[in-house]
C-alpha cells in the first residue's frame, strides 16, 4: 500500500518560519541612523533557527544579503563617512574606539553571519572586508540563545550582537525590542522539544548560536 507523501508545513513568506509559528507580530520596526548591512552565507539562510533576518526585519535602515561574494561592497561602503566590521580578530572594543562617527555622518555597521568559517570565508572572498576597522563587543552578559551550543562562553547570536552594537554606537535609542521576536523563537524551540529534551540536550551547558561570527 502506498503511503501519501507528508505534505510540507505552510511557511511565512516574510520571516520563513512555519504559519504557527510565525514571528512577524512580535518584530518591532525601529529607527536607526547607523546603516546595518547583514551578509548571510548561503547555509545559515537556511537554517531555520537563524536570526539575522528578523534583525534586518526589524531595523529601518537594514538590510540582509546572501552569498559569499558581493561586488557591491565597495559602492556601499564609499557612500557612507565611515564603516566597520562586526567580527572580534584583531579588533577593538566597540565601545573605545577613537574617533567614533557624529550623529550626523552616514555610517555603515557589516555584519558576516555565519560558522566561524564561512564567515572568514565571506571576508576572504570580499577582500575589501579587511580594510576596514574590525568592532568586537566588550563582555557582556550570557546570551540568550540557550538552545544553541557554541564553544565559547562570550559568543551571542548575531541578533544579541547587533542590538548591543548599536546600543553602543546609539546609546541615545532603545533597540531591546528587536530581541522580542528572537526570545519568542527561543521559547517556541523549547516548547517544540519539550522541557525533558531541554534540560536534557542544552540547560547548564554553554548555550549561544555558533553561526555568530563578531564577539
């Protein structure tokens, strides 16, 4: 007897998350002058635990591109006052840098989202990446990712990264609601595998997204 093929769950358009699960009434939409440019490698756009695009989702000035080489990059960083990397090697602490941008001067935040890797990966293949200056975030608290596992106890998604990024290039605006869809992603997986599987698999473990690439 033939069994009937299981019929694929319908997936939000936008945020690409199953229709009961969808995120799109929980992402903000906020203001903010500090350019962000997300660049997704292709395997982490599958992912469906991924988190840039409900930050590109949520910011005003944002925007999320996949692949692994982008030959507008260097159009999109000369028509800004100033860019910066988001990614740790050899880099300063966002907060410290010596000639941070006036509120009045366009400026660029890039963001690879990937593995460790695939992040290197994207930078190696853009080398107009490595001209400019890196940002890594100072310490912070535990990410909130607790259903992710990554080696590193400071590593946060790429969310929690942006959100604390421009916290500190804006400390004058309030970006803590761009994490409302990201904490309901989080108790959705949770519920999803119950609180047995949980403790289990991720509760007292270091917990964070290894696609995070920047702290």
């Amino acid at each position: 007897m033939l069994v009937p093929k299981k019929q694929p769950r319908p997936v939000c358009a936008r945020c690409l998350r199953p229709m009961p699960q969808c995120l799109c009434a929980h992402v903000p939409r906020l203001s903010n002058l500090t350019r962000v440019l997300i660049l997704q490698h292709p395997d982490e756009a599958k992912h469906p635990l991924n988190t840039a695009r409900l930050a590109a989702m949520g910011l005003q000035s944002a925007e999320l591109l996949i692949g692994e080489y982008f030959p507008q990059l260097a159009g999109a960083i000369a028509s800004v006052e100033s860019a910066f990397l988001l990614f740790p090697a050899k880099s300063e602490d966002v907060s410290q840098l010596p000639s941070m941008p006036r509120p009045e001067e366009p400026s660029l935040l890039i963001v690879p989202d990937g593995t460790w890797r695939k992040a290197r990966k994207i930078i190696h293949a853009n080398p107009v990446l490595g001209t400019l200056p890196r940002l890594s975030l100072p310490p912070g608290e535990p990410s909130e990712y607790r259903i992710r596992k990554a080696r590193e106890p400071a590593a946060v998604s790429t969310i929690e990264a942006i959100v604390r990024s421009l916290s500190l290039l804006e400390p004058e605006r309030d970006f803590q609601p761009l994490l409302k869809p990201f904490r309901v992603l989080v108790e959705q997986q949770v519920r999803a595998m119950g609180e047995e599987v949980y403790r289990r698999n991720y509760q007292g473990r270091t917990c964070s997204d290894p696609e995070r690439a920047k702290t």
